[in-house]
C-alpha cells in the first residue's frame, strides 16, 4: 500500500467518548501533521511532528491529544468533543519539515460529535 | 494581513472554458508554490509544484509565478467537468506551511 492512509474514513462520537484517528505514511517521510479542515474555512494547522520533535497549534484545545510512535505512524486521540469539533481531520507527510517536494494528504476522517 | 489571500469563489464557468486561479501572499521568503486540488469529501492532492518565477505547464495546467508581485495563478485551458474541485495554494516553510482557503470552482457542461 502506498501514500497516506487514514483510519477511520467516518467516524461519530458523543462528547463523552474516547477514540482515535490514526494515520499511517508509506511514503518515507520524516515530517508528520494533523490537519482541521472545517466547511467553509481554511485549513487549520493543528500538529507537526518532524523526526520525534512536536510542533503544535497553541490554539489547539487540550481535548485533541497526538501520538507519533514512529516516523511512519501518527495518531489523533480524542476526548470530550465538542459539536464544533466535527470536521474533515486530514494526516500530511512531507519530506522533511520543510515541506519541500510538497505535502501528501491522506483521505481524512469526517469526524460528526453528537 | 494574512499571509495568503485566495478568493473561495465558487467559480462557475462552462465546458472548455480558460479558468485563472490566484493567490497574494505576502511573505518575500516563500520560495517554493505549490497548487493543490481536493474533490469533494477527499484530502488534497498536490497538482502542481514551482519554485522560481515564470511558467511551468503540465497538460492542461499552468503554474504562473510572479515575485515581484507576490502573485501566483493557475491556469487551466479546456476545462472539463472532471475538473470541478476545490483548489488551493500553498507554500511550504519551516515546520508551517501556508495554504490559502481554496476557491471552489465548478465546469458545467
């Protein structure tokens, strides 16, 4: 399998569960984000994880959690969520931090909190 | 001012029409352009990818850079219905990179 595969594609939670999105690059890539992609607006930075070392989104609430094992592998643990949460959360890989030769998109998870 | 300026449209033209996408940005330090096109309910996908001023063409496609302008365009000849998307521009820097919100453009037959 090649590129940048996320799990699960959709996803619906009450504001008291825990899950996880996950995201997995097949591509070789030291750079890992999280991406919040709601309608109607930009993309929104959420994480950047670059061979171990985080960097984050001081705006992003502490209910969204990371987890980059490896460079290869990265996660999105979430807990009580909140309507306004619910969005298109799409995983990127790049090269390096810098992002040259570009960035590579996973399909996303639309995550709907109830 | 934010960083890049990109208008969400939507874009509606018809079937082999010439369509030109643009951004503005504002940092002088972004170096590299890179235009993205995301259909509807996927991630993006990276469609084209320059680094110096001037054109670079692939297809149907042209990537436009202009520096001194702090200007980037898209163009697309022909234009199908297959072609309807959203499409974003990005710029890559250290650790965080910039997209512009994406204009949304429509081919009708």
């Amino acid at each position: 399998e090649t590129g940048v595969t996320q799990t699960p594609r959709h996803l619906v939670m009450g504001m008291t569960n825990k899950k996880s999105l996950k995201c997995e690059q097949h591509l070789g890539h030291n750079a890992m984000y999280w991406y919040k992609q709601s309608a109607k607006k930009p993309l929104e930075l959420m994480f950047v994880y670059s061979l171990e070392e985080r960097v984050e989104n001081n705006s992003v609430p502490s209910r969204f959690s990371p987890e980059c094992p490896n460079s290869s592998h990265l996660f999105l643990h979430l807990h009580t969520l909140q309507p306004e949460d619910s969005a298109l959360y799409l995983c990127a890989s790049s090269q390096d931090r810098t992002g040259g030769g570009g960035y590579t998109f996973g399909s996303g998870t639309r995550l709907t909190v109830v | 001012q934010k960083e890049v300026e990109q208008d969400p449209g939507p874009l509606s033209v018809p079937e082999g029409a010439i369509v030109s996408l643009n951004c503005t940005y504002s940092n002088s330090a972004f170096q590299y352009f890179m235009w993205y096109r995301q259909y509807s309910r996927k991630g993006p996908e990276l469609l084209m990818y320059t680094y110096s001023s001037g054109n670079k063409e692939d297809g149907r496609f042209t990537a436009q850079v202009d520096k001194s302008s702090k200007y980037i365009s898209l163009f697309i000849r022909d234009s199908q219905p297959s072609d309807s998307a959203t499409y974003l521009c990005a710029m890559p820097g250290s650790y965080i990179p910039t997209f512009g919100r994406g204009t949304s453009l429509i081919v009708h037959p």
